[in-house]
C-alpha cells in the first residue's frame, strides 16, 4: 500500500483529536499528517488521502482549509484515492450539518478524484446537510459534542472499509 497522506485543519483542537485516532487505527501503515495551514502543495505526493474538516459557521470550510481553496482547485485528483472525514453538531448546527465537506467533494470530484468510503445517515439527527450523496454521507461523519462516545467505533470501523480502497 502506498502511504497515505492525513491533511486536516483546526481550530478549537476537536479536528486534532479526531486525526490522533485515525493515526490510532493506522499504526501499522505508512502515513504523514499535514496541517493545511502550512499548506497543500504536498497532497501531489499521495495516491491515498484523507481529508478531515470541521464545519463551520452555516455549512463552511475551517478557516484553514478556506485559505487553501485556491490552491486546492489547481490540484489534479486523477488517480488519486481520497476519503473525507467531516466534523459537526447536529444540534446547534443541524441546518447545516457537516456541510463544509461538500466543498472539498465537489472540488475533488471536478477534479477527477475517487472518493470512497461513504457512510451511513442512520443514527444521526439533523435538519438538512449538503453532506450526502445516494442516500448516503459522502464520508466518515462525527459529532464530538453529542455523540463522542460513537466516535472509536465509527473511526474504526471506517478505517477498516477505506484501506480496502487504497493501493
């Protein structure tokens, strides 16, 4: 398997947390994380990603990520395997739940990516997300404010199905 790259951005340290354990899960593998404020130009180098974003504000990307979207759109994704990790409340945030993840699928689907991976929308309770595709989140959804005990598992379990995909 060629080694996966982790880019994340951050800014209250919940996304942190989440890319500590998927780093847990991928003991055994080759991977480098990257934090997005120190730039993307690397995410060229990997055939295997995850990208992980917290939502913010009505459905945006992190601050972070925001300030590479530029950059992020020049990307060619051709032959790349991606996997997209959101972060959000349901609750506070359930009209927009997880939708700063449908910024970085589009982008990456333009650009000719293989994103996989996609996650199922039972066990959660929000009003609307632009997160979903076939009736399915486009990746690995967490709620670190109402469902943090779910969130070993779910990692987990994600994990396991997206190593299947990588090469």
């Amino acid at each position: 398997m060629n080694k996966i790259g982790i880019f994340y951005g951050s800014t209250g340290g919940s996304t942190m947390a989440i890319v500590e354990e998927i780093e847990f899960n991928l003991k055994n593998k080759d991977y480098q994380v990257i934090n997005v404020k120190d730039g993307i130009k690397e995410i060229s180098n990997f055939s295997n990603l995850i990208l992980v974003t917290p939502t913010y504000g009505v459905g945006e990307l992190q601050d972070d990520w925001n300030n590479q979207i530029s950059e992020l759109k020049k990307i060619d994704f051709t032959n790349k395997t991606i996997g997209i990790v959101g972060l959000g409340n349901q609750r506070a945030f359930g009209e927009s739940f997880v939708s700063g993840m449908r910024i970085l699928y589009d982008i990456i689907q333009e650009k000719g990516g293989n994103i996989v991976s996609p996650t199922s929308i039972l066990g959660y309770s929000y009003q609307d997300t632009q997160a979903i595709e076939n009736n399915k989140f486009i990746g690995l959804v967490l709620d670190e404010t109402n469902q943090e005990d779910q969130t070993p598992e779910r990692i987990q379990d994600w994990i396991n199905d997206i190593l299947k995909y990588f090469s």
